[in-house]
C-alpha cells in the first residue's frame, strides 16, 4: 500500500487500450446497439474463459474498447457517445444473451464514465485528460468505508466488497460513510475516488454465478483523499451538480442513484431473451426423454413458453418506459419528482423479477439438456440467479422505499 498523498496521481494505460483513443460523440443509439450486436459471436466464443479468468479476458476487453461500449455513457466533450439512460438496457441485454459477465462489465464500467461527469470538471480532467479510455470500478457499499474530514479532504479507510471490473481498472469510486467523530453517527454518504495504487485488490471473487465480473473485494488505511476527488452521494439526485456547466446533457441532469438499477437490468433482460432462444429453438427439434413425443406438441410446455414469453416482452417495456420517462423529464428541464424516483426502483425490482421467473420457468422445460457445461442454459441460469441477488433488485428493499411514499409512512430518506 502506498502512502498518502495530495498530488496528482499519473498512471499508464494498460496495453489493451487503443494507441490512440477515439471519439465516439456523434455515434447515435441504434449504431451502439449494432456495435454490441456485432461482437456477440466473439463474446460467445470467449463466455467460458471470462468465467475461467473470474475476469474479462483482455481481447474482449480491447474489443469493448475498440466498438466505444465503454463510453456509451461519457460526456460528449471527451469523445463520449452521450447517450440516453436506456442505452444501458439495451446494450447490456445483447451482450448478455451470450455472456452476461461481460455484459455486467460494461454496464458497470460505462456507467462510472457517467458518475464523473458529476464530479468537478478539475477531476474529470485529472482522469480524462490522460485518456477518455480510463476505466473506473466502484463498490456502493457505504458502510464498509469509513472516513472523517481532515485539511484539504478527507481520510479514510475500509474494506470493499464486490468491486466488479477492478482487475480491468486503474480508478475506484469508494462508497464509505463520513464521521465527525469515529463513535458519532454517519453525517454524509461519499465516494473517495482512488487511484489503484492507493488500494489493495483481494482475489476472493469465486463465485457461483456472474464469474468472470471479478467482483473482489478492496481494502485501504488512512488514506487521505483530497476534496477534489471525493463527492456526496446525494450530489446524483437531479439537481444541478459541479459537473453540471460542462456536461449539460440532459444525461447529466438525471437522478443518477434513482436510475442506478436500469444500468444493470439489461444483464437480466439478456439472460433471458438468450434463455428463450436457446431453449425455445431446442424444443422445436427435441422428443421428452421419457416419452419420445415431440417436445414442442406437449400442451404444457406451449403454456409455459407463453408465460416465459410474456414475462420477458413486458419486462423490457417497464424497462423501457422508466428510462424513457426520465429523459422526457430531463429534456424538459424539469427536475424529477421523488415519486418518480421511487417508481423508477419500483419498475426495476419488478421487471427483474419477471425476467428471473422466466428464466426458471424454461430450465423447466429445458430439462436435464439445461444441466451440460457444455451448454449455455447453466450459465444463463447460475447468473440470472446471481444477478437478482444485488441489492438494488431486492423486493425489500426498493419495494419497501415505494410503498413507504405510497403509504406516506415516516422511513429513513433514501438515497436517490
């Protein structure tokens, strides 16, 4: 672990980067879309070895580099497509057909590109001035950092867990709770912005589902940050921000935090599209085991194909219609109402939800041809499961934040 330290901190892009980075403003939705389209075939053919390295493989990230999906979500001013918040849905939901560690790379990764552009223009220039192509990991859990306000930013220390995508990356944006005195109760909710010579990376990511994401644990000790790079939490709640002057797209003018969920949705989205697909087209052509009757004349499975179905389809439009809501607002000029923050977390759980039942649902019908690692159905069911298990999907917890707003009960103000 390296010392504290003020001063700028430079780093060397790593090999995977392109030698001379790209501008991908002017690259419209539908081209981005194509682009991840476009790699599938190669994501398929690297799926095993993602999980395998517990990581992206570096071709694939050189790839995701090369096609722009990493900047879907960056400032127009450095080279980014700055794109609309569904972006995220639908990128991520193509690359997860086939892989959905990749696809939770880049959701995460992109959108860390859009949490700079609401720090202060000097930081975003700190990283994007050495080049628009850093990657940047994070970890949310607030309570596992700790740190109190010194001369010219902030001290602290912690233990992260699930930074997905740190291996790739050369920035940590650390959640941890802000103190006036070490016993006193949370005054603020931050993020310590921290170079990864400033951290240690902890190999404990084995995992059962979404394996190749790398999502390890991070650790440092009285480190101090400078006030440049460290932000409340509360800064992505839609107002105007200390990026807002040179970042105003009406991306920049969304509730980030409220909107945090749909960045990750599309990996959900893609699991089962990709499920459908693959076991959907092996019941055309399959007879039961048992029976040695076409799969495809059983009346049961029909049934079960339908409700698959329907829950994918409408899935993706509640996906569609949070993110779409929120650019109306946004372009509208008018800065979002906390019911419709709290509808935005609502829509998300419940669309997981649907996406995860339908995943289930054809295991089901894929039977014991699901269980072969040489098949894809295991994977796509391992990390559907493993995908639900974030917190920003769980029915109690964002289902609880709804229904405390719609009950009009006393809670504590969550953070969107």
């Amino acid at each position: 672990m390296k010392g504290q330290s003020t001063a700028r901190l430079e780093w060397t892009p790593s090999a995977t980067l392109p030698k001379a980075p790209t501008s991908f403003a002017g690259v419209g939705y539908s081209e981005m879309v194509e682009r991840a389209r476009r790699l599938v075939p190669k994501i398929a053919a690297r799926a095993e070895q993602c999980e395998q390295l517990r990581r992206l493989p570096d071709e694939t990230e050189r790839d995701l580099h090369e096609a722009g999906l990493f900047r879907i979500a960056q400032p127009a001013r450095v080279g980014g497509a700055d794109l609309d918040v569904g972006i995220f849905v639908d990128v991520c939901a193509e690359i997860a057909r086939v892989c959905p560690s990749t696809a939770w790379n880049i959701g995460n990764l992109a959108s860390h590109h859009w949490m700079l552009g609401y720090f202060p223009p000097e930081t975003q220039d700190e990283l994007w001035d050495v080049s628009p192509d850093v990657l940047i990991a994070t970890s949310l859990a607030f309570p596992a950092g700790r740190g109190r306000k010194v001369e010219g930013g902030y001290e602290v220390s912690g233990r992260w867990p699930l930074s997905s995508g740190v291996d790739n990356s050369d920035w940590n944006m650390l959640g941890f709770m802000l103190r006036e005195r070490e016993d006193g109760p949370p005054v603020d909710q931050r993020f310590a912005l921290l170079h990864r010579s400033q951290y240690e990376i902890i190999d404990n990511w084995h995992a059962v589902g979404l394996c190749g994401t790398g999502s390890k644990d991070v650790a440092t000790r009285a480190m101090f940050v400078p006030e440049r790079r460290s932000i409340s939490a509360w800064t992505f709640n839609g107002k105007p921000h200390a990026g807002s002057d040179v970042n105003p797209s009406p991306l920049f003018r969304l509730p980030l935090f409220s909107l945090g969920p749909y960045v990750l949705t599309g990996v959900m989205l893609g699991c089962a599209q990709g499920a459908y697909q693959t076991v959907v087209g092996a019941a055309r052509k399959r007879n039961a085991t048992t029976t040695g009757q076409p799969v495809n004349a059983n009346p049961t499975v029909q049934i079960k194909v339908a409700e698959a179905s329907a829950r994918i389809d409408n899935a993706e439009v509640i996906m569609r219609r949070a993110c779409e809501h929120a650019m109306e607002v946004a372009r509208a000029g008018r800065e979002p109402e906390h019911g419709d923050k709290v509808r935005y977390r609502r829509d998300a759980f419940f669309s997981i939800r649907l996406c995860l039942e339908a995943v289930d649902i054809l295991m089901g019908i894929a039977g014991s041809g699901g269980l072969y690692t040489t098949g894809i159905m295991q994977r796509l069911f391992r990390d559907a499961h493993a995908a639900n298990a974030h917190a920003m999907f769980s029915p109690d917890i964002q289902g609880a934040i709804f229904g405390q707003h719609a009950l009009g009960t006393a809670g504590p103000p969550p953070l969107m």
